[in-house]
C-alpha cells in the first residue's frame, strides 16, 4: 500500500486518523446493512422483538459514527 501524506482533506492528516476515518466509514455500512435487514425481512428475525427499537439503536450507530468522521475533518486538520 501505497502511503501519501496528503490525503483527500486536501491537508497532512496522521495515518492514524485517515485509518480511523475508514473504520467509522465502515461501521456505517454495517449499522446501513443492518437497517436494511431489519426494513426488509422484519419478520425473519426472531431474537429482536422490537424491531423498531432495534432500527432505532442501528440509526444511533449510523449517526454517532457521521458525527465522529465530520468532528475529525474539522477539528483534526
């Protein structure tokens, strides 16, 4: 892999934070996938009985992992 200290901020952003980036974008997908399973085949998943409940904890998964990659973009230039 190829490690360039300008990355797509435009700015020199540690390693460590642009990897970071890439997990919480990635823990965003996975809570999305989620929602989509819960939206489409409520019904097959027996273990959640309140399926709302549940969309509920994955949009707050969704939300807490947006607002921590646009809190990095602007306070960790």
């Amino acid at each position: 892999m190829n490690i360039k200290e300008e990355n797509y901020l435009g700015d020199k952003m540690s390693f460590l934070l642009e990897a970071l980036i890439k997990k919480l974008e990635g823990d965003m997908h996975v809570a999305q996938a989620n929602i989509m399973v819960y939206v489409k085949n409520a019904s097959g998943i027996g273990e959640h009985t309140d399926i709302v409940e549940s969309i509920e904890k994955e949009v707050a998964k969704l939300a807490d992992a947006a607002d921590k990659i646009e809190a990095i973009k602007t306070y960790c230039k």
